[in-house]
C-alpha cells in the first residue's frame, strides 16, 4: 500500500470513531473576599454531553477544596459537602451558584480581590468511568457584586 493510500485509510478509520465527550464550563467565577476571611466560593455552569459526576475541585489559592450543596431545612440555610460529587445529568447544563451547588474554597492562602483571578483544577467522571481534567482561571468578583438572594460563608 502506498503512503497516501494507508494515510487516506487511517483518516477513514478515524472518522467512524465515536467523538469525544468534552465536558464544558462556563461563566466561571469567586466571590472576592475581605482581609481574615479564610473561605468563599466558586461558581460555573458546567455540562458534560454524555453525563457524569463532577468528582472533585482543587485550587492552590486554598488548602481545602469541597463541593458543596446549599438546601433548606424548614426556614433553615443547610450547607453540605457533596463527598461522592455533583451528578451532571447528559446534555443538561448544572448551574453552581450562590445558594445552591458551588465549589467551597476553605483556608484560603491570602484574600481574593476584585480583578485577580484564580486557577481551579474540576476533575469529571463520565459514565464511562474515563476521568477528564479542566482546568480554568476564574475570575474574583468583588464580594458585594454576588447575585442576589446569595449566601455567606
């Protein structure tokens, strides 16, 4: 077989092969903070074509990194951490935002002003069982610019 034949040959091949599912983030940022103040949180709208599990987050602007869930208990604000991860549902975009789902940044390193931006690292896991890396820089957003009906950490 030629060169060209096995190269045209090769692509053919290739092009039956089911497209990889990339996961996508977006509209990613953290809430700002003030001096002392050793968490805030982190937001994004994230969707995974085939679906998945948002497994874990980690950032070096802080030395403890959860995802965590914001429901309410009767008249009561409860936050959690999500140990097994966020469900992604496929082709369904899972917004983290204040008072609800949000990436928790705890014994952050220094504060986080308006303009600065922070590297996270999400790691997935498709329902496949594969594990994707994303990484991102996000954005600080001064603190008073959270969405209303926000919380506090």
């Amino acid at each position: 077989m030629t060169h060209r034949l096995r190269i045209a040959a090769l692509a053919l091949a290739l092009m039956h092969l089911p497209a990889l599912a990339q996961t996508t983030v977006k509209d990613a940022w953290v809430r700002g903070t003030v001096a002392q103040q050793k968490a805030t949180g982190a937001f994004f709208q994230i969707t995974t074509p085939a679906g998945g599990t948002l497994l874990s987050a980690s950032s070096p602007a802080a030395g403890v990194v959860e995802i965590h869930e914001m429901t309410m208990d009767g008249s009561t604000m409860r936050m959690r951490a999500l140990p097994r991860g966020l469900n992604l549902p496929a082709g369904k975009t899972v917004e983290l935002k204040p008072g609800g789902y949000h990436v928790m940044l705890m014994d952050l390193k220094a504060p986080l002003a308006a303009g600065e931006s922070v590297d996270l690292k999400l790691v997935v896991e498709g329902k496949d069982g594969k594990k994707e890396t994303i990484t991102l820089k996000a954005p600080v957003k001064a603190l008073g610019a959270a969405a209303a009906g926000a919380h506090k950490h």
